[in-house]
C-alpha cells in the first residue's frame, strides 16, 4: 500500500510503518514522487492551497486524506466518494491556544504601541500607560471544541469569566447555542472566533455583530478569515470603537491597500498560529496512529462529517 506525506522529516516522525506500507514524500501537488494511481493514503502539505484538492482526482485507489490542519473547509465535499477525511483535531489545540492569549494580554498591555515606540527609541511611559489588563474581563469563546476548551483552560489563572459557545447548545456544560450570540455578545469584553468554516459560520461576524460587541471590546479571529465579513470589520475597526486581533483574514494574503493594516486598534498576524515547531512531531503522531488504523481495518478518528 502507497501512502504520501508532504515532509522528509516525517518518515522519522511517523514510528514504526505497518508491514506492507511504503512511504514516499510528496511535497507538493505539483512534485509528485511517483504515479499518484495507487497512492490509498494521502496526507496534504499543511495550509496547503484551496487547488491543491484538484490532485486527488489523480488517484483513483484513494481511501484516505489525513490532513495536517485543524480546517478542512476547502476540502469539504470535494473528495470523490469513498475517501475518508480525517483533521487534525488536537495538534494545534496549544499553539493556538497560546496564540490567542499572546493576541490578548499584547493587545491589552499596549504591546503593539511600545513595539513602535522602541523603533523610535522613545521612552513611553507617559504616552501608553496605563494600559488596559485581562484581569476582571468577560471572556466570550465562539467555538467550544478542542481549540476552544485549551483556550479556556490557559484563560481560568487570568481571574476572568469564560463563556463557551457551540454550534448547538450544552446545557449539562454550560455551553450556550450560537443562536444565543445577539444576547451574549453585549456582555463580553472579548470575543474569540475558533470555529471552523462551513456555510453556516461564513460571514457570521457582520455588521450587526459587531455593533451588538460593546465599546472597547476585542475580537479576535484565530478561525477563518471568511469567517469575518472584511468589510464590515473595516468598517465598525475604523470608528476605533472596538479592537481587532486577527490571525485570518479575507482574502488572505491580505491586500497591502487594506485599510487594517494601518490601523493602530487592529493587531495582525500572517497565519502563524498552528505554526510552531512542535506541529510536525505532534502531527505525524497523528498520522502514524490513523494508518495504523487503517491497515487494521479499525475506524479512524477526526473524521470530518457536515464540515467539522
């Protein structure tokens, strides 16, 4: 049985290889190591390109995509029938975690702010502070899956309240429904996105969304970009009402003419948050432990059903 993997490194991360198995790196769509016609298992570059899918039509004996990435939104329904997509779920649960708190206390304490004024030599103790703190504040996260619930375990020392919201609700775990949202979002001071993108979470972040945040609020958006509409954050960013972190954006790369990039309440970051260099060790644990599975015929886990 043929399985590709996008990384050199992997063949030493992946441990011991089923009997039968052959291994061939396959770095990119368009550097194939061999005829793609019986590859059975199939794991994509990371954040590989939305064209990237396109390849999988060229192997027609495919069972499996194991993909590197919490996301699969451009793979959703684009696989021909019979494969089986499987996510990551649980290798970026800590970067990313750890990412959105980087984005919060920096937002928060002015780091930003001191960053520009170090490049000035510019001691700036009377112009930033005091700053803002996390302490006290009302923590609202979008997005209660595995993501999520690192986040609200690194938030609980922060002395702040944490409200989790799910795509339906879980009242025996004090989750809320995200039809619950126009109600909450008045009364949190920051609002983290960390859901994944389908069509039901595309453009959720619009115009009235925004306005229900209250003043001086931060959202931040470690999901999708699509997951926020740009011109509508744009908008309501600009009156300086509220602040914007953000990890994602839409387009992506976002256009140097955008307006975000210059706003001083607007925190951006290229989508680095899943990439730390624990992601591959982590990730290829995962991968060795589905084809284990699926070369002994048991169900593999992460399978992606409805877009999650």
């Amino acid at each position: 049985m043929k399985v590709w993997i996008p990384h050199e490194r992997g063949l030493a991360l992946l441990g011991e290889v089923p009997a039968g198995v052959t291994i061939e790196v396959a770095p990119a769509p368009d550097a194939l190591p061999s005829d793609p016609g019986d590859v059975r298992f199939w794991v994509p570059p990371f954040l590989a390109p939305a064209e990237s899918v396109s390849a999988s039509a060229k192997m027609p004996e495919l069972r499996v995509v194991q993909l590197l990435s919490a996301g699969a939104d451009i793979w959703v329904g684009r696989l021909a029938q019979g494969v089986t997509l499987c996510d990551a779920r649980g290798v970026h649960d800590s970067p990313t975690a750890e990412w959105v708190m980087a984005a919060i206390l920096s937002y928060l304490r002015d780091f930003p702010g001191f960053a520009r004024a170090q490049e000035r030599h510019e001691w700036s103790y009377a112009k930033y502070a005091p700053t803002d703190e996390l302490a006290g504040k009302r923590v609202l996260i979008v997005g209660a899956g595995s993501i999520g619930a690192a986040l609200a375990a690194r938030l609980a020392p922060f002395e702040v309240s944490v409200t989790s919201v799910a795509r339906t609700a879980r009242p025996a775990e004090g989750v809320h429904g995200v039809d619950e949202l126009p109600a909450l979002l008045p009364h949190h001071d920051v609002v983290v996105l960390i859901v994944p993108l389908t069509d039901q979470t595309r453009g959720m972040v619009d115009a009235a969304f925004l306005a229900a945040m209250p003043d001086g609020a931060l959202l931040v958006n470690a999901a999708r970009g699509p997951v926020a509409d740009t011109a509508a954050l744009v908008a309501e960013a600009s009156t300086g009402r509220i602040g914007v972190a953000m990890d994602v954006t839409d387009p992506e790369p976002l256009p140097a003419d955008n307006p975000l990039w210059g706003l001083p309440n607007v925190l951006l970051t290229p989508h680095v948050a899943g990439s730390v260099r624990g992601l591959l060790p982590r990730a290829y644990r995962l991968v060795g432990a589905q084809l284990g599975r699926f070369v002994a015929g048991e169900p593999l886990i992460n399978q992606v059903v409805e877009g999650y």
